[in-house]
C-alpha cells in the first residue's frame, strides 16, 4: 500500500492516472469533484489564452506582412516610372 505522499508523487509526476489517483488520494467523491472541475477549468482556461495569445501574433504578422508587401510594391514601382521617364 502506498503513502499518501507518495500519491500525491506519483499523481503530480505523471505517474499515476488521474482515475487511479481519484481512487487511492483518501478524498470523499466530493473533494474529487471538485478538484476535479477545477483542473478541467484550469486546462481549458489555459487554452484559450493559448488560442487568444496565438490569434494576437497572426494578426500581428498579418500587419507586418501586409507592410513590408506594400514597402516592396512602393519600390518596385518607384523604380519602375523613373525608368519611364
């Protein structure tokens, strides 16, 4: 039988599933429901500042892209009419 420490090791070092651990940590249903629901809210909050973070810097590449293209356009067709003068 394992220790209660050694639970929370093997559980907080990814060595013991989280339907195992829910078994064996020596919390009522409750406690387990609740921890739960916040590691679940943690994990998808977590996400979405992910996918927020990520949105950010597309658009901010999009703006600097869209930049340089029209920098390099602007040169290419200066060039272009002093050539045609």
């Amino acid at each position: 039988m394992l220790t209660q420490s050694q639970i929370e090791y093997l559980h907080d070092n990814g060595l013991m599933p989280d339907w195992a651990y829910y078994q064996q940590n020596g919390k009522t249903a409750q406690e387990n429901y609740v921890s739960q629901k916040r590691k679940i809210n943690e994990e998808m909050l977590s996400k979405l500042r992910a996918k927020k973070e990520e949105a950010e810097l597309e658009k901010e590449i999009e703006e600097q892209v869209g930049k340089a293209v029209e920098k390099a356009l602007d040169e290419l067709l200066s060039d272009f009419e002093k050539k045609m003068k």
